[in-house]
C-alpha cells in the first residue's frame, strides 16, 4: 500500500562540519513519528517528521519512516551506507529485550507489534529500542541540557509525568522495561493521597501531570471564584494546564498558588530521586514548563523547586544538585534514540577489537 | 609501628578448583577489617578479618590488611603475581572519585584520608573503591542471592538502612557517592512522620532500622503493658531489634505486630525503588532479619513486604519481582569489592585490545 509522501522541512548541515558516521533516530508518538539523522557527535544532520496513521497500522508506518530516511539522505551529501546504526524510542509498555510494544494507550493497532526487528528489516541497519523517555533522556545528556553532567534524570510533565535515567551512559530500563517510572513513585502517603491513572495512590503523576494540575485548579475553583480563570472557563472551556500557567505569568493569585504547590510536589519527587539515584543533574521536560527558562515564570517555578529540593536532600546534594529545564524539547526523542544506536554500535565495534 | 597479628582462620581452596587470576577484597568496617582472596568465578579462595582498631588510624591498617594478604598468599598455593586487582569497600560519606574516605561516623581517625591509594601503594595493585553497601551488593549480584538476576537492589536493615543499587553490572555510586541512600527515602508524608537520624522527615530508615523498631516498639510498650517485653526489659534492659524478633516469633502480639508494620513500610521503600529502577530482584541483608530465610518468622516478614510491594505496583513487577533474604552474609562486602576490582580489571583489559 502507498502512503502519501508528506511533505516536510529538511536542514542538511554543511558536509565539511558534520562528523562520520551518521546515525538514524525514530520516535513513534500517538500523533507524529520524527525522524531524523544525527552524526557521530549528535549534530543533527537532518529531521523532519509524519503522521503517525496509526489505524494504517505499524509497518506501515516503518516502511514511511525508512521512505522518509530515503528522501532525507537523497537530499543530503551523504548516503546509506553512511549510517551505521539506528535507534527506536516508542511509548510502553513495551518489551526491550525482544523488540516488542506490547500495550500502547495511545497506539492501539501497535499491539504486541516487533517494532524493533521490522524497523531493522526496513532499514537494513541494526536498531537499539528504547522507551521514548529514556530515548529523550539520553538525547538531553548527549547533546542537551546534560552534556557536561555524567548522569542525569530527565523529567517529563506533560499528559502523564515520565522520565529517564541515565547512569554510566546509559538508560536505567529495567529488568521488565519498566525503569525509571519516575511518575509512578509516591509523594503522598496520606489517607487523602490523589488517585494515579494507573491505579495507585499519592504518586507523582496524580499531582504534577498537566490533568492533575488542571483537577487540582478546578478544586480550589469551587471555593474560590475571585481568580481570572472562573472567568476564563466560561468563555472558553475547558480548563487547562497552560490557562493555569498563563492566569499565573499575569499574576493571578489562585493560578500562583497551584503552581506553586506543583512546585512542591515535584520536588518531594526529585528529593526522592536524588537519594535514590544521586545524578549530576535533573532536567524538566515535556508541555508543563510554565514558561520555560525563558519567562518569569518558569525560572520562579524552577526556583521553587529547587528549594523544596535543597530544604529535604542530603547537605552535599542540596548544595551541588543541578535543576535545570531540558533544551532540545521534541528533538530530544529522535537524537537520543540515535544516540543509543551509537552506543551499541561503539560497543559492538569494542568487542570485534 | 609492629601491630600485633592477628590469629585467623582461612580456607584455602585446591588450587585445580581456582580459576585465576585472584582479586583481593577489603571491606572496612568500624569494628573490623575483613579481607579475602576471591578467584574470577567469585570463590573464596581464603579470608579472615582484624580489628580495626580505628584509633591507630587507617595508615596503620591498611599495612595490617597488606601483612594478612601476604600470610594467607603464603599459606596457599598461589603468589601475588596471581593477584591482578583489589577492591575496597567503607562507610560513607566518601568520594568515590578522588577514592577519599571522607567523614565516617565510625571511624573518626580516617577522616579525610585517600584509602584507595593508600591501599594500592600498599599492594601494588590498581584499587576500585566503593561504598560498603554497593560492595556487598555488588557480592550479592556476582555470586549470591542475585548471581541468576540481571539486575538487583540490596536493602540492608541494621543500625541504618542502607542499600546498593546493581544495573547494568555497575553499582549506582551517584555522582556526589550519594547514590543508593535507599534508606533516605520518604515513606511517609504525614504530618505525624517520623525524625531520620539524618535530620529529615519520614525516611524510610526512621521505620526499618534496629533503633527505629526498638523506638517504634517502645512507644506501644507504653500503652500495652501485656507482652512479653515489658517482662523482658525489666530483667536484661534494653530492648532490641533482636528482642523484638525473638518475642515475635514467641508468638508475643505486640511483637507480631510491630514486625508485620515493619514490613509494610518496608514495602513501601521497596514499591518505590521497583519503580525507578525495575530490578529483576531485591534482596534483605543486615542483622534485622527477623530470622531470615531458615525460619518461621522471617519467611512470614518477606510474604508480608512481598504482598505489600504487589498490592502497591505495577502489574508486570507484581507478577514478575523477586524478593528474598541475602544469602552472603559478612562476605558479601570483600567478595563484591573484589568482584568491582576484577570488573575494574575487565576495562582495562578490553580498552587495551
């Protein structure tokens, strides 16, 4: 079956910068699949990204992505056997070590699905599969926000809360490819705790989520109508997690409030990780970024972090834990995932010598 | 100086069962010095241990621990060119990089003092230093209870709650040797959460330490004056852990009870570390034990933890976590800081090539 070629900006970096061998990422979301190539030191050479058409199914979509590396390399200098390797990031749950998405929410035609292998068929290049955090994860400590940290935990607040963990330069992912479920920790062990989507209690995703944030907002709304969201909400419902940001950046004290807490729940979490795990440095990702680094707000939030942090951790980590936003936001996926893809192969290269 | 020698015990293998080369192990604690010769599969091939004797300072045991190394060399069939490595493990707070041991509670007399090179001018051997408890992880992962688990977390219960964290066969030394502090973790939120030693509120080694069950014990002996317990202290004051333990498993209700809580909050540090790092297995070690494996009341205390952590985590961990006693004992800190010298030893071999 044909797939209609979509069209797509491509960004072919000079050929005298770029250092060989180039590497191939792909990251399957619920709505695009990113491509891209990436050199030896994570430059990227080339991206672009498609639909995703899940109700076409999975190997549709792979033959599309080895079709869109095709075009992407037949408009650079460079040529197939350029590439050395590939990396794979996709949503869990899934199993590494065989190379299968098992149960995607957001993918249900991918069930159960040897994402890995049919991609290395398509691509005749060996490919390392990751979850799509722990592959942007790997990205942010390449090439990002991480790149002078020897390890570092990536936090991501968006829909859910996910993260990776990367520890001797490589993803924490677990015996059962559930690693670095950072979402999935609890920060509430009161009888009042929040219900998690998964069905647990008091974690961190129940309360720092871009919907927790939002149930958390509508809360304090029945109680409290002097804020610009009542209004808000009735000229333009629903509520959301970026009208709580906004509502805050213009001062409005309720939407402070719950940023703030936000702020306090995250860092129960990170304390917890901290002790855990002790990385160089976390980093803030995904759609809740209040702002981001750039804005008021978002260096305030990450303030507010940081001193619920340094208030509950050890001395030597309160006074040299690094919190910072990650910098490559929806590139991270794709230039990890080639990222991990370099690593195999550097190790397979290590044990051929 | 001359220290006195000390008399030991040593079991030296037949050399045809050895497979060389040999790595020697040291593992510092506050009141002894254990070492021991390891073999590349992970055998004893000979140990012992001396008193620390702390107040001689550390310079004048790391000479002693070279005096016993040459006496159990010289008592086998084999030489120091046999030996291609070592490993040290001690009490933190330590740098791992700088292969500083930094201000040990225990040992007052070692402050500041560089032990990894210390110990490899002593015996002219590279040196990997290493937290106590990521040795003995490490020992436990290499050759015992987690030698068929691919990755795995010791939680050690005694005078603190300790840990290592084993992924990737490399422990989590945290990049300021803070990594694996699993006691150091918030199990509890509430208002009414218990003071940790450390400062902080509601860890779990405010629960699941030997001090944090005798105090727990104690405030319901207030109350409850008909156990066992209440008899015990007024003939052989104070109260231990091991009190605590042997009453239980007398069958003492109260006794029962705090054994049953101490499991629950166990479990609670358990859910969230099997949701960061998914190991295939965790294991119990430390002198609270309730018993361990052999017994009535431990294997009761480890199908309580083990219901709690399936009630409390995600299916596939549910279903598929190991959890069960350490099976190495004292042995497990020399025989995993040997393990980390000989994987040490594999690096160096394998970048040369």
């Amino acid at each position: 079956m044909a797939l209609p070629l979509i069209a797509f900006m491509s960004d072919i970096k000079a050929p005298e910068n770029v250092q060989l061998p180039l590497f191939a990422g792909v990251d399957v979301g619920g709505t695009n699949i990113k491509v891209g190539l990436v050199d030896n030191d994570g430059q990227i050479v080339a991206t672009t990204k498609f639909p995703t058409q899940q109700e076409l199914g999975p190997q549709a979509a792979i033959n599309q992505a080895r079709s869109v590396l095709d075009q992407l390399i037949d408009e650079s200098p460079f040529s197939w056997p350029d590439v050395e390797a590939a990396g794979l990031g996709t949503p869990g749950p899934m199993d590494i070590s065989r190379g299968l998405i098992l149960t995607p929410v957001n993918l249900p035609g991918w069930r159960n699905f040897p994402v890995r292998d049919a991609l290395s068929i398509a691509l005749d290049k060996p490919v390392t599969f990751a979850n799509d955090a722990a592959a942007a994860a790997y990205g942010e400590f390449w090439v990002g926000a991480g790149r002078n940290h020897d390890s570092t935990v990536l936090i991501t607040l968006g829909t859910g809360v996910g993260g990776g963990i990367i520890v001797n330069n490589q993803p924490i992912d677990g015996s059962h490819s559930h690693g670095s479920e950072v979402g999935h920790i609890v920060i509430d062990s009161t009888d009042a705790a929040r219900m998690c989507g998964c069905g647990h209690k008091g974690h961190l995703e129940a309360y720092a989520s871009a919907s927790a944030i939002v149930a958390r907002t509508q809360e304090v709304l029945t109680e409290r109508r002097n804020s610009i969201l009542t209004q808000l909400i009735g000229e333009a419902s629903p509520l959301s997690a970026l009208m709580v940001s906004e509502a805050a950046a213009g001062g409005d004290d309720l939407a402070c409030q719950i940023v703030a807490e936000t702020a306090i729940y995250l860092g129960r979490g990170i304390t917890i990780l901290a002790h855990v795990i002790d990385p160089s440095a976390f980093f803030l990702g995904g759609a809740v970024d209040f702002g981001g680094a750039e804005t008021e707000l978002g260096r305030h939030f990450l303030d507010l972090v940081c001193a619920e942090v340094k208030k509950n951790s050890f001395p030597v980590i309160a006074d040299q834990l690094t919190i910072e936003f990650a910098q490559l936001g929806s590139e991270a996926g794709f230039v990890g995932a080639a990222g991990l893809g370099r690593i195999e192969h550097l190790k397979k290269i290590a044990q051929r010598s």
